[in-house]
C-alpha cells in the first residue's frame, strides 16, 4: 500500500484505518521543521530555567514540585554518580510508572491506529518532541512492531495516560511488544527489527502519553465497521420485506420529503435502491398463497411432489362480503398469505425512520472523530512564534485538550443506538419466524409435516440474546465520572470504556444482522417458491386444480359452486400471466452469494456452520457487495 501522508492537519479515517490494517506512514518534511522549532524553543526554556508544568515541575498532584539541579540524595555517602539529569529522569519515570493497563491486549489494528494518531499529532509542532524521537515512534509503527496495550485503564483524561504508555514504554526499550506475530520483550522487538530505545527528553514523555489516541482509535475502527453495518442492516431488511411481499410505498421520496432528517431520507433511498425491480413487494394480496403441510397427496407431477410445502388459499363467502363489494372488485376473494392491510408493522415500515435515526447518530460521532484527527491534545500546548509575548506563561499554556468528552459522548451516543438497530432486526427476524405474524410462511421456516423439525427457532433465541446482551451494555460510562491524581483531576470523561464498548458492541450487531438475513433467505426461498408454485398450477391446470388449494369452496351442486369456480378462474388466468415472481435485483445478488455458501434448508440439520458462514460473509462485507454491484 502507498505510504501515508502525515502533516498533523490532514489525516482520515480512511487512512487511519488504511494504517491499521498494514500501510505504512511518511512523515512531512516541512512540517517537520516545526516539529523542531518547538523541541528548540522548549531547550532554550529549560535552559533559562523557566518552570514549565511537565518540564520542569511534577506532574498532576506534583505540580507544585520544582524539579532542582541534582538529586536529594547525591549529597549521602556512597551515592551512585547518575548522569540521567532530573528533566530526563521525569520523563521516563512518567511512562515507566503509567503503563499499568490489565486485561487482554487490544488487537494488532487497534495499536497502530493508536500509533499513527499520535504521530499525526505530534506533527503539529505544539508539543515539543524531537523530530528525532517522533521520526523513532514513525520507524517503529513502519517496522511492524505492534506494543502489547492491554484494554482496560484509560479514564478518557489526562488523555489516555496508562495505555499510551504502553505504546511508549516500547519505544524505550521496555515493556512488551508482538513482531512478526511473536510476543517478546520491547527490547528484543526493538533489536529484530534493527532500531534502537530512545532516551527522552524535555517534555516528551508528556508529548507521547498525554492524549486521546485509545478512544480515538477505537472509535475510528468502530465507526468504520458501523458504517458498512448500517449499509448492510437496510440491506437485511429489504430482504425481509421482500420474504414478507411487502409494501414499498412507505419508502417514498415524497414521503420523507415532509420529515427530512438527513439519515432517514439516505435509508429510504437506499431501501428504495435495493427493492428496485422486485415483483415479490407490493404484490396483490390475493396473489400470495399461504404455507401448508406437504401430504403426499399435495401434489401431482414428479417435479410438484419435489416441493417442501402445499399451498391454499381461504375463499371469501358470498355472505361475508357485504359492505365490501368495492375491495372485492379490485382484489379477487381469496385471503391467503397476505393480510388485507396498506400497512406493514413498524419493524417493516418504519425502516427509514429507525436506521435513519441510527445514521444520523453515526454522522454526529464522524464529525467528532475528524476534529479529533487532526488536533493537539496533550498539555501544556507550545506557542513558539507567538508575537507579544512577555512572560513563557504566554507560549507554554496549560489547557484541557486531553479531556475525553467530546469524543465520549458521542460514543455514549453510538452505545444507545447500536442496540436500536439490533432490536429491529431482531423484530423482523422475530415476525419470520412466527406462524402468527410471518403472514403465511411456515412455523420457524421449516416444513415439519413429521412434527420433528425445529427449523429457525433457536436462531430468534440467539438474537434476542445478543440483544439483550446489547442493552446491557448501552449504559453511557460518561456519565459517571471517578476523579483522579488525588483530586488534581477532578472530573474525567471515561471515553475510552464508551469508544471500547463500542467497538465491541459493533461486532455483535453483525451477528444479529447476519441471524436475520440467513433467517431471512429462508423465508424469501419458501416465498418466492410458493407464489412460483401457485404461477405454474395455474399454468398447467384448469380451475378445478386451482380450486382444490382453496379451503371454505362450496360443494360441488351447491348454488355458490359455479360462483367460486368463475372466480378461481379468474386467478387462476391472472397468476398465469404474470412473470416469474422474483426478489429485487440486489436483494437476489445478496442471496445468490449466501447460497453459495449456505444451502436451502429443507429439513433439520446442524445449523452452526451456516451460522458461522453468515456471520462471516457479513464482516467481510461480501453480501453487501454483491448487492451493491447488482445495483
């Protein structure tokens, strides 16, 4: 991959996740001089003796320690001459002593978005790093020397002080570090890859670990993954409403015209995109047979016999039309899979409003993130040209930029709407599979005529499970903020659990996703085969064929006899002509690819595999493009 562009204004998400996934970084060389001028002007500060929050005074608590010429304890008898000088001995002991993160370490990707967020930083010239020791932490990411930072001990301010001493305790010779897929000791990752530690001067300690990298990393690849995510849950519905014949009309432009919030009027779009060409939604009611039971007398023909269902319809009697002749005349009377109602339920039509809403959110934390990419946030802040200045207050300034809270509450926001997506997904994997709602499908999608199939039953289980699960943890860790460094940090954001929660969370709503749209595959073949089914009888039979899949008819002799019989005709000439019923052109894309991968299930049989595939081709995005590329 093309190496990345590093000038500290200009950095991407896309190029951030470009970084994570393997390319390589180059650092500006003009931009670099300023990098120098600020490590020069804070080496003449020092030299001039100025107290400088970091540089020269403790950190924290501490900083109302002035650090002096010597040690305390160089005066004692027997003291060890030391020529580490104090500045530089408080910068090492700052990253030695703040890499105290637990837990598992945070995958290979996570680590160099951290990395190639705190270069782009640096590079702005604000915080008085060497070119030398920022050029060290550019060489260490292109070497492939990926820190062990485990997952928990960022309170989201200072900045992400614990784990961005991990990244660079390595830099210093220490801690641990995986090369080439090895985990090893920082040291000898540093002498494989032919590099050597750094000692670090004024105030680069401070420059390295002070800052949002954790949060913003996570929340980068989180994002990233969602994006496709929402992309992928239209598409799993658009499959469903397709399995369902359902009702479009309530995705029309003119329609949220009149309430254009930016995510719902994108999702109604990109609904209407993906059921282009379908003749499954919006289907006339009597058009759509229901599922029953196969019996071996079901059927006729060898190629009939070969079904997994029957088929049928309810005859309306004359005597249950009165005072709705007028819908009679437009629609023939035979109720079968498809209710007489102009509206599908909410997890059906109100598609756009829901997704919509949970774009939107995602479009807010965007925003977020790409203000964060290219900003300073570590302290205090260099202001080497600054014009009038009278005292160093004037150009060394201690502020807030490491504080979290932006970027931790426009992940709290993403933790409540993760789960809003899952939970209508879930919804409409729920209505499949249920006899009462799945408006003539078969009970849990299977034909069952033994009684021994459970068919899709426990993938719903499953769903609502993570779900659950997903709710849980919606809980905003933002608002419960736990102070710090005896009280100096008095009120932290915790952004760092909400980005990390995030991006976990994401990876279970693909699960969900993928349930629903394996779930819904299963029911768009049994739709799409059973209205094909009902096409060809009335292809190749005469209306009495068609009238023994009809339940409620009068008996042969009966008054009303030749009255069903005429209208039996009438769909049976209609069904005739229609074109071969079929899903909309990405929609069929989409179930093309799965096909490939997970066959029809026409009786029971392990299911875990062809959950694993669907969970699968969702995260590599494989159905989605398939879908894409047939649009």
């Amino acid at each position: 991959m093309k190496p990345i562009h590093l000038d500290g204004r200009s950095l991407t998400r896309e190029q951030v996740v470009a970084v994570a996934y393997g390319a390589s970084v180059e650092l500006d060389a003009a931009q670099l001089l300023k990098v120098q001028r600020a490590a020069d002007f804070l080496a003449e500060q020092v030299r001039l003796q100025e107290p400088i929050y970091g540089v020269s005074t403790g950190f924290g608590s501490n900083a109302d320690k002035l650090l002096g010429s010597r040690r305390v304890r160089d005066g004692l008898p027997g003291a060890t001459a030391n020529e580490e000088s104090l500045l530089d001995e408080l910068q090492r002991n700052l990253i030695i002593t703040h890499a105290v993160c637990v837990g598992e370490p945070f995958a290979p990707e996570v680590v160099r978005a951290m990395l190639v967020i705190r270069i782009n930083t640096l590079m702005r010239g604000h915080s008085g790093i060497r070119v030398s020791t920022l050029k060290a932490q550019a060489d260490l990411l292109n070497a492939g020397i990926v820190p062990v930072v485990p997952q928990k001990g960022s309170v989201g301010a200072s900045g992400d002080l614990a784990p961005l001493s991990h990244l660079a305790i390595v830099l210093l010779g220490g801690g641990e570090a995986f090369y080439l897929g090895e985990r090893m000791p920082g040291a000898e990752a540093l002498k494989r890859a032919g590099l050597q530690p750094v000692t670090l001067s004024h105030k680069e300690g401070l420059a390295l670990n002070n800052g949002t990298a954790q949060m913003l990393a996570t929340g980068v690849l989180a994002v990233n993954k969602l994006e496709e995510l929402c992309d992928t849950a239209d598409l799993a519905a658009a499959m469903t409403i397709d399995a369902f014949a359902g009702r479009v009309r309530a995705f029309d432009e003119q329609v949220h015209a009149l309430r254009p919030h930016p995510g719902q009027v994108a999702a109604a779009a990109h609904l209407r995109e993906l059921l282009q060409g379908s003749t499954l939604a919006d289907i006339a009611y009597h058009l759509v047979p229901r599922f029953r039971s196969w019996l071996p007398g079901s059927w006729t023909t060898p190629e009939q016999q070969s079904l997994a269902f029957d088929i049928g319809w309810d005859w309306v009697p004359l005597s249950q039309r009165h005072g709705r002749e007028r819908f009679y005349q437009r629609f023939k009377p035979f109720r079968g899979g498809k209710k007489h109602q102009p509206q599908d339920s909410y997890s059906l039509r109100c598609v756009p409003q829901v997704h919509g809403a949970v774009r939107d959110a995602l479009a807010q934390a965007q925003r977020v993130l790409d203000v964060e990419l290219n900003s300073v946030t570590d302290n205090p802040l260099l202001f080497p040209d600054m014009t009038g200045a009278r005292f160093v207050e004037d150009q060394v300034v201690s502020a807030g930029h490491f504080h979290g809270m932006p970027l931790a509450l426009a992940m709290s926001y993403l933790k409540a709407a993760i789960p809003v997506l899952a939970s209508i997904s879930e919804r409409r994997l729920n209505k499949l599979v249920d006899p009462a709602t799945n408006d003539g499908l078969p009970p849990f999608l299977i034909g069952n005529e033994d009684g021994t199939e459970s068919g899709f039953m426990i993938v719903q289980y499953t769903a609502a499970a993570i779900v659950n699960d997903l709710c849980s943890r919606a809980h905003p860790a933002s608002v419960y903020s736990i102070p710090t460094s005896a009280n100096a940090e008095d009120h932290v954001s915790m952004g760092a659990n909400e980005a990390r929660h995030v991006l976990d969370m994401v990876s279970d709503l693909s699960r969900v996703l993928a349930l629903e749209i394996y779930t819904a595959a299963q029911a768009l073949d049994y739709r799409r085969d059973m209205i094909n089914a009902a096409r060809e009888l009335a292809r190749v039979g005469d209306a009495e064929a068609l009238a023994a899949k009809v339940q409620g008819a009068p008996l042969p002799g009966s008054a009303d006899r030749t009255v069903l019989l005429a209208e039996v005709e009438a769909l049976r000439v209609e069904l005739a002509a229609a074109p071969e019923f079929q899903p909309a052109k990405a929609v069929n894309a989409a179930l093309v690819r799965l096909r490939q991968d997970i066959a029809f299930m026409g009786t029971d049989r392990a299911m875990d595999g062809d959950v694993a595939k669907a969970v699968s081709l969702v995260e590599q995005g494989e159905l989605l493009s398939a879908a894409r590329a047939a649009t």
